[in-house]
C-alpha cells in the first residue's frame, strides 16, 4: 500500500474546504492509504496543481465562484492526461444531472455527509489506486 493519497480540494470557501478535511478524516477506510490534503482556492492553483502530478483524487465543489467545480471538472476531464476521479460537491441532489454532464466520477451534497462522504472518497480511491498498482 502507498505511504499516502494525495487529494486536492477545490474551493473558494474555507469552511467548505474544512467540512471535507474532517469528514474524510486521516483515512476514510482501513483499505486506503491515509490522505494528504492540497488545498486549492482558485482555478489557476488546481491547473498547477494537476500539471505538477501526484494527485490521486480531486474533490471540487460545485458551487466555488467565479470558476464553479463542475466546470473545473469538465475542464480537466479534457485536458489532464489520465485525469483523476473527481468527487463534485453540489447543492442540491437536483443537480446530478448537472455532475453527470460535467463528468465527474461521483457527487454529493453540501453540507457534507460525515457517511457518504468518506464511503465515497474511499471507493474512488480504491479504483484509482488499483488501476495505478
């Protein structure tokens, strides 16, 4: 098993990034490696971020401004070459179709679920971590 999985979480909200720090803990699942956060505030940031590589996961939220997560995702879903599976936080479980069209792996609502949330980011991980292996 890697020493550690490295997730980026993308939002212009502090608070925001932190309900994901805490509900996904050190390590969401006995199975995965424990997690190492890179916080990114701004589109610019998480472009680099990916550019420079090593991130396994990224979690971004739907509702950042003024570049919004499902537009982010969309985004890096064309240009990152072997793109991460991205976890999209949206606001209301009406917009899923709106996570499908950015195609992002998985979504789920704000405020952060302290079960799904971490059930979800771990099954991520888990594939993106086997298919690496």
């Amino acid at each position: 098993m890697r020493a550690t999985a490295r997730v980026l979480v993308y939002s212009d909200d502090a608070n925001t990034r932190e309900q994901v720090r805490l509900a996904a803990g050190r390590r969401p699942a006995s199975d995965v490696p424990p997690l190492e956060f890179l916080e990114c505030a701004t589109l610019p940031a998480v472009l680099t971020a990916l550019d420079e590589g090593g991130i396994d996961l990224c979690v971004l939220d739907g509702e950042a401004v003024p570049a919004g997560g499902m537009g982010v995702c969309r985004q890096i879903k064309d240009e990152v070459f072997n793109c991460p599976p991205v976890l999209l936080l949206i606001g209301r479980p009406q917009d899923a179709w709106l996570a499908t069209w950015s195609r992002a792996d998985a979504a789920v609502t704000l405020p952060v679920d302290p079960v799904e949330f971490p059930d979800t980011l771990a099954a991520l991980l888990r594939k993106r971590l086997s298919h690496a292996a």
